[in-house]
C-alpha cells in the first residue's frame, strides 16, 4: 500500500474542480495527480496516471459519469471510483453503483466526509450515506420501466400529447395509453403531472 492515495478529479465546472484539488492537495497523505473537465478525457487520465481514488462527476460533457465509470471498470475491474453529485434521484445512484462506482457522495456534504469516504473507499471498502442507501432501497423495490415505458415518459415530460407520443413512437394511441397506464402503476402516481415529476425527482428523464 502507498503511502500518497493518489488522485483523480473528474468534475466539469471549474470553480468546483479547483476547489476539490485545492483542498485535497492539502491534505496529508493525498495527492491530486490529475484532472479532468470531460467524461472521455477522465477515461484517457485514468489509463495514463491509474489513481488510487477517483472522484467522477455524474452529469458530464462528451461521456457521462456512469459511462464513464463503466468504461474504467470494464479495462480496469479493480478501479475505485467515487461518484460526486448534487444529483440523488435513485435511478442516477443505481445507475452510478451499477457501472461499478465504490461510492456515492452529495456536493453539499462537508469535507471531513468526503476524505473519509476517500479513506473508506481505497481500503476497499464501499461509502453511501444512509440517505442515498434509502433512495437506492426504493428503487431496488420498485418494478423497472421497461424501455418503451422510459420513453412514454421522456415525452410525457417533453410535454407531448398522446396522439404526439404515437406519432413520434409510431404506435397506436391505444398503444400509448397502454404504456401510460403501466408506467403510471409502477411509478405509484395517479397522473400524467405527477409522472413527469416524479420522473424528473427520480432521475429517469433528466431535462435537457
């Protein structure tokens, strides 16, 4: 075991990213060895510098952080990679855990946190709050959208009618109330309002 955790920080708003190095950077035994400001230029970092630790952002240009974090465990199966967000809709933490990240953490949590989910994580262990485990809970015990469903809803939140979601799907509007009806169910909401914010909640549609 190294006596410097080496790190990588994978966060693309600028202020927020110099802030992460800056502090880390003054911590004893924790070393940033480099940062990026996209999705696929963490993926070329990773290969080039294989930190100890790396903090990824969730919602990232080019290639999104669960992507992002899949394609680094899928060369790199023993990488341990925290995924730091001001997003915690469950679908974005299931899919985040799912790609194989070690931890899951919320910007608005203190420092002191964050250095010892680092700590946590390069032991080997895993890191998430009890209130991200709760959100992912949730999730495990609900049934999943199927693919068709998940798209019902994406233009359910883009504001489309039903008559608009069968043309642009090009199915029946039978057809679409049929998967309105089912998504409705699972979703555990009475209408097409509360869908598209729960939806929206939840992390399964994000808005553009």
């Amino acid at each position: 075991m190294s006596e410097e955790i080496k790190l990588l920080v994978v966060e693309d708003h600028h202020i927020v990213r110099q802030g992460l190095v800056a502090l880390l950077n003054t911590v004893p035994g924790m070393a940033v060895v480099a940062e990026a400001s996209d999705g696929d230029a963490g993926v070329e970092l990773f290969r080039k510098h294989q930190p100890d630790v790396t903090l990824m952002d969730l919602r990232l240009p080019k290639l999104g952080g669960a992507e992002a974090v899949a394609k680094i465990r899928s060369e790199f199966p023993a990488a341990r990679i925290i995924v730091l967000t001001t997003f915690d809709g469950d679908e974005d933490i299931y899919r985040a855990l799912q790609a194989g990240a070690r931890g899951y953490l919320l910007k608005g949590m203190f420092g002191d946190e964050l250095l010892d989910a680092i700590r946590v994580v390069h032991a080997g262990k895993t890191r998430i709050p009890p209130v991200v485990a709760e959100r992912l809970a949730n999730r495990m015990g609900g049934s999943a959208l199927t693919g068709r469903e998940l798209e019902v809803l994406q233009l359910i939140v883009a504001g489309q009618s039903n008559k608009e979601i069968g043309g642009t799907l090009s199915i029946s509007e039978a057809t679409v109330k049929s998967h309105i009806n089912n998504l409705l169910s699972k979703l555990g909401v009475t209408d097409r309002t509360q869908a598209a914010t729960t939806a929206i909640q939840r992390g399964l549609v994000h808005l553009k």
